[in-house]
C-alpha cells in the first residue's frame, strides 16, 4: 500500500449511479428491513430520544408530587412505579442505546467505511431494543411496571414480597435487551479494529472510536453481570432456587455485588462515549487538534480498567470490611485523574486555539457540560470518603450527584453531538438562535432543579419517598427543584421545535462540512458513504491532505464500485490497518427484524407465563437467525477483485484474519464473564454460608470428575479432527465427528446432572444446591449452543456449502466448542474438587 492515489484516472460512466442503486434504501413496508447503518443509526437515536422524553415525563410527575409537602397527587404504589420506571428507562433504554445509537450511525463513516461488519446484527440488536423497550414501557398504563427501583434490590424484590409479576416484567426485560447491547458492542468493536480505511494506524484512530473501543470492551465485561444478577433472582422467583434468602443460605448482598459489578463500570459507559464526542467536537470548533492526543487515549484505557474497581464505592454501609472499603475507597479518588487529563486536554485545546471563533451551539452544550460535570465530579470525591458516605448515602445529596454526573457528563455533550453532527445527517443544521435558548433553559433549569438537592439531601430528606410532612422544612427546596425540572423541559421542548422546523434526515445531498472539520465522517458521500475508501495520512486528514474529498468523490482511491454487484467494504489488519480482503455485505431483508420480533416476544410472554406463545416467539426467532446466517458465508466464486490501483483482493477469508472469527472471539469474552460471574456467585456464598457446604463425603470418588473430564476432551478430539479432514477435502468425518461430539458434551452436562441428583441434592434445599445447579445448568445452555452451531454446520456440509476455502462456519463453531470444553473442565473440578476440599 502507498500513500499516492490508486486510481488517477477518471471512472467509468454510470459506476456512481450502479453503486448508488446497490445500496439504495428499500421503500414502502419493506423500509423497515434496512441494514445500513446511515439509517439504522437514524432509528436507534430516534428511539433513543422518545425514551428520554418519556423518561422525562415520569421525572415532572415526580416532581410535582414532591413540590410541596404532604401531597396526594400520586399514590405512594404510583410513586414506585414512576421512580422505577424513570431509573430504568434513562440507565438502560436511554444513556447506553443513546451512545450506540450515535456511533453506528458515525463510525463506518468516521473509518472511511461503508458499513459495519455486521449489518443485519445491527439491525437485530435495534429492533429488539425498540420493540422490547416500547412494550416494557406501557406496562406502567396496566399497573404492571417494575416498583422496586432500578436497582431491584431484593429482598424487597423477591416473591415473599413482590409476588405480582412487575419484577418479573423488569428482570426478563432488561435481561434481554443488554444482550441487545452486547451485540452492539461486538459488531462496533469489531467494525472498528478491522474496518478501518488503508493507513489509519491505530496512532491515526478518532478519539471517539479509541473510546467507543473501550466502551466495546466495557459493555461485553461488565454486562453479564447484571445478566447472571438478573436470571439468578428470576429463577429464586419462578422455581424457589434460594440465592438471596438467608436462611437457606443466601445473602441478598449477592445481587448488590453483581449489580453494581456492572452498575459502577456503566457510570463510565455512558461517560467515555460522551467525552469521546466532546474530544471529537472541540477541535472542530477551535480549529485545533486536540491537545495530548496519546495522553487522552491512555487517560481512558485506566479509566476503563479502574472503572471496575469501583462497585463498592454504592456498598460502604452494608457492613463491607474495612479493608475492602479503603480500597474502593481509593480507587473512587484515583478515577478522578485519568477523567482530569481528559478535562485539561480539552481546556488545552480552546485556550491553542489559533483565533478565537464565534461561540456556536456545539460550544455552549460543552462548556455547560464543564461546569456541571466537574462539580458532579467534586461531589463525587465527598461521597468516596466513607464517613461522609454514611451521612449522604440514601438521601437526596445523592440523587443531586447522580444527576451532575450522569446529566452534565452525557445529555450535556449528546445535545451538542444533536446540534454539530445535524449537518452529517440532515440537508439544513439547526438553529443557532433555538439552540441558544434550548441550551440556557436546560443549563439554568438544571442547576436550579439539582443543585437544591444537594442541600436537601444534608437535611435528612432520603430517596425515594414519595411524600413529606411540612414540619420538616423541605418544602421551599423542593417548590425551587420542581420548578428548575419544567425549565428543563421548557428547554428541551424548545429543541424539538428546533428539530421539527430543521431536521430533514438525507444522506445523500446534507447540509456537508459547515465546521469545517477534518475528519472523515464529513467526506461527500450517499447511502453507501464514502465514494471510495481512501488512504488515510493523519488524525485531520481532511485538514492535512488538501483534496482528499474530491479525489474520494471522484472514486479515485479504493473501492469505487461495487464488484460482482454486491455491497461490500474493506476489511483491513487491525494494527497497521492494511486492505486483507473486500467484505460481501447482505442487503434489506425481514429475517433480522422478525427474529427481533420473536425474540422480545419470547422474553416478554415468559414474564406473564404464556409458555405455549412464548415457545413459538422463539422458535420463530431461532429460524430467523438460521436463515440469516445460512447465506453468511458466501462461496468464494470470486478469487480476486481489482479494488484500485492495480491491487487485487480476495473476496473471503477464513481463520484468525477473519472479522467473524475476532467476533466470535470476543463472544467468548462475554460467555467468559458471565462463567466467571456465576463463580463469584458460588465463592461468596461459601464464604458467607459454609455451613450449607456439604461433607466431602458424597464427592469421594475421582472417578466422576475424571470421568466428565475425559468425555469433554473426546468431544473437543472430534472437532479438531473434523478440522483437519476438512483442511483435505474430506468431510465424511466431519458429518459423523460433528453429531458424535454432541452427543459426548450432552453426556457430561447428563452425568454432572443425575450424579448431584442421586447424592440428594436438590436446587431449593440451599444457596449451595441452587449454585451448583446454576453451574450446571450454565453448562447446559452453553452445550446447546455449540451443539446447534455444530449440526447447522453439519447441515452445510450435506448442502454443499462447507470446503477447505469455505470454513469460516467451521471454525467459529470451533472457537465456541473448545471454549465450552474449557469451560466444563473448569466448573467439573471447581464442582466436586472445591466441594472436597472445602469439606
């Protein structure tokens, strides 16, 4: 690869127009079928904005009941519901899909891409979302929203006390829609590491895209958590499994740990993206790179792995040694300096400015940001001191930091993402005379709907009532906290008048560069984004090689056309970023959307306990998902294609150099995290329990063990075999290696089954029984989808679609299988060899 233009000449007539009509979006019904992410990121922030609307709505109806005292506007059950709902539905249908929203619609395009590796998943993960989060919404108009908090805390959750199916709705509902996330979080890391255009080195990567890796990393790490949380106290609640209950073993402190396992790192999640924006957005304005690029970079990198060492900074009073508070303790100080290294880099960045520009919008949303964040970020430092902690901790101090940090290090910056990235998106910006008045009213509503909260929470008042006697003398704060929550929506309804008067969404003929940025999101481009896929110089390439957007516009670097008819981009090495190979993209297609459908349908029938309907919503989402992957792998009938300037590549890749085989990597990170959440779970209920630990009595004999260990290394045997017959040509092991290997993994989770059954062991006799269950039952799950993988591919090769050139199925079922071996070794001797020693 050189740095010269690979295609000097002009291209052929009529190559723009066919490129064009290839990616063009679908009209009528099947407009919903889209895959491209210039409109599926349209979507994701549309429905991401209606959720912070309705969000907003529950907070005014709180507000009003607490604006004076001792009213009865609301009822108290209301009241639960509304504070629930508000909670959930900002945290986990709002602030993560808002930030992935933004950037599968920027990243292709900010890579010099045309699409992200993995449309249709795109597509899925959005629909899913949106008919899962809308119809989790209206269970608050039948009297069936979740009224536990958003952090479901049991016991106040379990069925001894919430026996009506609210919780329910709340556990099996946001269970699936964060694997919703996660599968947003792969395609975009892996859209990131292999989709990048020829020459952006990741020391030339956007800052938005360094963080929005990191946040990739965040999101598969910290998520299983709560999904472990999640199916732990549904299955407590459906079949009496004691996790939580303390009697039988349990603790209720289990769910506090993997919640806020997540819940700390989320705080982040929501933060970096924002902050990438903010990095992304200030020298656009300034006219300046950003000051200590690398140091930025390394600034997030600790800020993600420290992150994780914060979940005991929510727990200081529940008795947590004392030990384990000073560390948390600590590590909630050092936080603050990576996050301060961001904040003076910016500062760095206005005051390099070459000359001092008008203020726009963008701007104003971003100092406001400033201030509101760095004092959520002072009031941040006061709660990581335990001593204060105890006095602040519930009250009303901290909801006012939760809102200074989550309000003014997310909306803030995603309100002047709105307003400086309008012009990508739509033919006309927005106002700047609207903005200006969309950004005062929320800056001085917020201030004056928070700030007073802070002193109400030194008052004494808690959280989370939903009355209060007027002796107390928190009326006046509160009547001056309501009134600063309707100048926030004054503000943010101006904003949608804004966007009604301006916004018209068109990617083909928008408002263009008006910041005169000079990255590549702001390239001419179409429905298939760039013209040509372009040879990337430096971190500003639109400022540093003069020409870049016509020569693109022209096709005259690589990629112009659409070779063999089929939408397709550029998979490049993830370090240097060198072209390997062109990425065949699918089309419009249902199967996405309906196995969305299928899939909320599934989750959302369980919680009401309609098992027929909900077994068919599966099933209904297990096809779809098998007709999409079925033609995933196309047949390599191309070896070679001319991408520009006499380089040739191929049109498929098997192996490590993969972009499925990194994704089915980094799926194995998240069935790593959720193997190892399930484990946290079991070691500390032993150490809070070891009396409901068994004799080592029953686990005696090696031979069980031994004897499952020696089964999952036959079954691993099997598929390696497979792969080397395959590598000859030779598939008839394969057909019959493949099945024999299900039958062998079956076995064990079988065997592990019956043999804690027949010592007596029973899942609702304690928390031990309902762990080891769990970990079985873990091994079950993960069984069934490697077995599922294996006899689809066995399917393939009876098809004719499998080969020694055709075996990227094969090898990604080979990643999950010996992952799934590993796994089973693991849990086999943590099982009976933990149980004997322990004994």
């Amino acid at each position: 690869m050189t740095d010269t233009l690979p295609n000097p000449l002009p291209r052929p007539e009529g190559e723009r127009e066919e490129l064009e009509r290839i990616w063009r979006r679908p009209t009528g019904w099947r407009a919903i079928t889209v895959v491209n992410n210039n409109y599926v990121g349209l979507l994701y922030i549309g429905t991401a904005l209606l959720f912070f609307l309705l969000a907003g709505i529950l907070a005014l109806l709180m507000r009003t009941q607490l604006a004076v005292p001792d009213n009865d506007l609301i009822s108290h059950t209301l009241y639960n519901q509304l504070f629930t709902m508000h909670g959930t539905v900002m945290m986990f249908l709002f602030a993560v899909p808002a930030v992935e929203a933004m950037a599968v619609l920027l990243l292709p395009n900010m890579l010099g891409a045309r699409d992200l590796p993995f449309p249709r998943l795109s597509s899925y993960a959005y629909w899913a979302y949106a008919i899962g989060g809308l119809v989790f919404f209206c269970s608050i108009f039948a009297g069936l929203a979740p009224d536990g908090g958003w952090f479901m805390y049991p016991p106040l959750t379990s069925s001894a006390y919430s026996p009506a199916v609210n919780a329910d709705l709340w556990l099996l509902g946001i269970g699936f829609i964060e694997i919703s996330a996660i599968a947003g979080a792969i395609e975009l890391a892996v859209g990131i590491l292999r989709t990048r255009a020829p020459g952006m080195t990741l020391d030339k990567l956007p800052i938005f895209a360094w963080i929005m890796l990191a946040f990739s990393g965040m999101v598969i790490i910290a998520f299983p958590a709560v999904i472990v949380a999640t199916a732990l106290l549904e299955l407590e609640r459906a079949f009496g499994l004691p996790f939580f209950i303390a009697d039988k073993g349990g603790d209720p402190l289990l769910w506090q740990h993997l919640f806020w396992l997540f819940g700390h790192p989320e705080v982040y999640i929501i933060f970096l993206p924002a902050a990438g924006m903010v990095s992304m957005i200030v020298p656009a304005m300034t006219g300046r790179p950003l000051v200590g690029y690398r140091a930025v970079v390394m600034a997030v990198v600790a800020t993600s792995f420290i992150s994780f060492g914060l979940w005991v900074h929510h727990m200081y009073a529940t008795g947590i040694p004392q030990l384990s508070l000073s560390f948390a303790s600590a590590a909630s100080m050092a936080v603050s300096i990576p996050t301060g290294i961001q904040i003076f880099a910016w500062i760095a960045t206005i005051a390099a400015a070459p000359k001092v520009r008008p203020l726009k919008t963008p701007m104003l949303f971003i100092l406001g940001f400033f201030f509101i964040f760095v004092l959520g970020g002072l009031t941040g430092v006061m709660v990581a001191v335990i001593p204060f902690d105890w006095q602040a901790h519930d009250t009303y101090f901290i909801v006012a930091h939760l809102h200074y940090v989550l309000v003014g290090g997310m909306v803030f910056p995603l309100f002047a993402a709105f307003y400086y990235w309008m012009p990508f998106v739509s033919r006309r910006p927005l106002s700047e005379r609207l903005g200006r008045w969309a950004f005062w009213l929320m800056f001085v509503g917020f201030n004056v709907s928070f700030f007073p909260m802070h002193l109400t929470g030194l008052a004494g008042m808690p959280r989370r009532v939903y009355t209060y006697a007027d002796s107390y003398g928190w009326g006046m704060l509160n009547m001056v906290s309501t009134i600063g929550a309707y100048v926030i929506a004054a503000g943010v309804l101006v904003f949608l008048i804004d966007l009604a008067r301006n916004c018209r969404p068109s990617v083909a003929s928008n408002a263009g560069n008006v910041w005169q940025a000079g990255t590549l999101e702001w390239l001419p481009g179409g429905s298939a984004g760039p013209r040509s896929v372009p040879i990337v110089q430096s971190r500003e390439p639109l400022w540093d090689q003069p020409g870049l957007a016509a020569d693109v516009d022209a096709g005259r670097y690589y990629l112009p056309g659409a070779p063999g008819g089929w939408r397709s981009t550029l998979v490049t090495s993830a370090i240097e970023a060198r072209p390997q190979y062109v990425l065949r993209l699918p089309g419009p297609g249902w199967p996405p959307v309906l196995a969305a459908l299928g899939t909320a349908g599934f989750f959302l029938l369980l919680t009401v306990k309609l098992m027929v309907p909900a077994a068919l919503f599966g099933a209904l989402a297990l096809a779809m998902i098998l007709r999409w992957l079925w033609d995933a792998d196309p047949a390599p009938d191309q070896a070679a294609v001319d991408v520009g300037g006499g380089l040739r590549l191929p049109m498929s890749c098997t192996g490590s150099s993969s972009h499925s085989w990194w994704a089915m990597v980094m799926l194995i990170m998240v069935c790593a995290s959720i193997f190892a959440s399930l484990l946290f779970a079991y070691f500390f209920l032993w150490t809070v329990s070891p009396e409901a630990w068994p004799d080592a009595g029953p686990f005696g004999a090696w031979s069980r063990p031994l004897g499952s260990s020696a089964l999952l290394i036959a079954g691993s045997a099997c598929i390696w075999a497979g792969s080397r017959a395959l590598r000859r040509g030779r598939q008839s092991w394969l057909r019959v290696g493949l099945p024999a290997g299900c039958a062998l993994l079956a076995a064990v989770v079988a065997r592990e089954m019956l043999a804690h059954w027949h010592m007596g062991l029973r899942p609702q006799d304690s928390a031990y029984a309902a762990a080891v269950y769990a970990i079985i039952g873990l091994q079950g799950v993960l069984t069934l989808a490697a077995a599922s993988m294996a006899l689809f591919t066995t399917a393939r090769s009876w098809a004719g679609r499998l080969g020694p050139a055709r075996r990227a199925c094969y090898d990604n079922t080979s990643v999950l299988w010996h992952y799934t071996v590993v796994q089973g070794l693991i849990a086999t001797w943590v099982l009976h060899g933990f149980a004997q020693w322990t004994g």
